[in-house]
C-alpha cells in the first residue's frame, strides 16, 4: 500500500513537471524543480535535457557526466537522507527547506547536511540550465548590464574577478535584486541567495558558474581562469534574458 501511494506520488511529480515544460516555455527547470520536491516525498535528479557532449569543446562530455552522474546524484541522495532522519520535512519545497534553514528545528549536522547538499541540488539544477551554447544576449539584459556595469565587458571582467577570487570552492553569480538592478555575488560551497543573508532577499540568480575543482579540473586543471573565459561560450542568454524579464 505504501508503495503503490508513493508510486503515485511519483507519477503525479512527474506529470507536474511535464505540465510545466509543456506549457509555458518560460518556466524554468527550478520550478518544475520545486513542483516536484512539493509533491513527491523525495528529491530526484532533474532531466538534463541535452547530451554530455553538447557543450564542446568548452565543457567536455566526461567533465559533464562526471559532473551530473556523480555529483549531482550525491547531492540528491545526501539530501534525501538527512530529510529521511526528519520526516517532518517531508514535502517540503527546496526553497522553503533553504531559506528557512534557520529556523528548522533539527540536529546541527542535519541542517549542515541540507544546506550542503540541498545547497548541491538547488546549484546544480540551476546551473544545468543556463548552460548552452550559441546563444544570443536579448535587449533587456543587455540594456541593464550597460546600466548597472557601463559594458558587457565591464561586466564580463568583473564576473570573471569574482569567480576566480572565490577561495576554494562556491559559485559565481549574476543576481537581479528585488528592484531590479544587476549584481554580481560570490558564495561559497554551495550556499546560495537562500542560504545567505547578505544576499538581499528576493534577489534571484540569472546565471552561476560553480568553480569548484570538479566543475573544471579534468578539462583545466588548475586554471580556472580559462574555465571562465570558456564559459562564456556557454552561457546560456537566453535562459538568462527569460529570468531577468520574469517576476
Ligand atoms: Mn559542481
């Protein structure tokens, strides 16, 4: 009986995430992420929704499978382990779970475990998603970043600074305020605008580049610096112009 309600539990995530993609193009792969975390009682591995390879020469194939196979599926089930030892969690959205860390009553090594891995999870399914090649800057985002930074070069210097400025591991971001102004924000491990109370609330990420080793080493080595030259091959404006544009 138990398995049957999860199973349909299961199918009726799925079916929400499907209702999602199809409807509305502008809806991103982390609300369907949400949608599905609130329905079903465990977090699953969004669809990549393109090949290993479809990012060479600048990310390559065993870089990404590495990436998405292994990493990502850690973070997913380290998650879903320390939501297990707190069933009162249990359907809970990954947002609410991060931005309310705070105040959840549980053991300290449980609310470390979410942040880390549910931080992993939050990240990794974001980054999945600004990710393409070819794409175009619209006019939007475009007129916003020669607002906020004077150039896209300006800004691709600074982005470029604080991504190899962050010591160890974390992220790199281009975040839009609740007031609509462009900034760039480093954070580090895999604490994000939930996690992180210098982050002014409502602020939402528009692209991220995760600068751990493992994002880059295989490809890079220890250069992170051409990583990041490389990523703007990759940078998906597309789906960075869709979010700056949505509510
Ligand atoms: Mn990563």
């Amino acid at each position: 009986m138990k398995a049957n309600r999860r199973n349909f539990l299961k199918s009726a995530a799925v079916l929400s995430l499907g209702t999602v993609f199809n409807t509305t193009k502008a809806e991103s792969n982390i609300n369907a992420l949400t949608q599905l975390t609130g329905a079903g009682d465990t977090f699953e591995l969004p669809k990549l929704g393109y090949s290993y390879d479809a990012l060479e020469p600048f990310i390559d194939a065993q870089t990404m499978e590495i990436h998405y196979t292994k990493h990502h599926q850690a973070y997913v089930n380290k998650l879903n382990e320390a939501i297990a030892k707190n069933p009162q969690l249990k359907g809970r959205s990954l947002d609410e779970l991060l931005a309310g860390i705070n105040k959840l009553k549980i053991a300290v090594n449980d609310s470390t475990a979410i942040v880390n891995n549910g931080g992993g999870h939050w990240n990794h399914s974001f980054f999945w998603t600004i990710l393409k090649k070819d794409t175009r800057l619209g006019p939007l985002l475009s007129e916003a970043i020669n607002r906020d930074f004077g150039s896209m070069d300006a800004f691709k210097e600074q982005f470029e600074k604080a991504a190899t400025g962050v010591f160890g591991s974390g992220w790199a971001w281009l975040m839009k305020t609740k007031e609509g102004k462009l900034e760039i924000r480093q954070t580090r491990n895999q604490h994000n605008h939930l996690t992180d109370t210098d982050i002014p609330a409502g602020s939402k990420p528009l692209l991220g580049v995760d600068v751990w080793e493992h994002a880059y080493y295989l490809k890079y080595q220890n250069k992170r610096a051409d990583y990041l030259k490389a990523f703007w091959n990759v940078a998906n404006w597309e789906k960075a112009e869709e979010l700056y544009v949505k509510k």
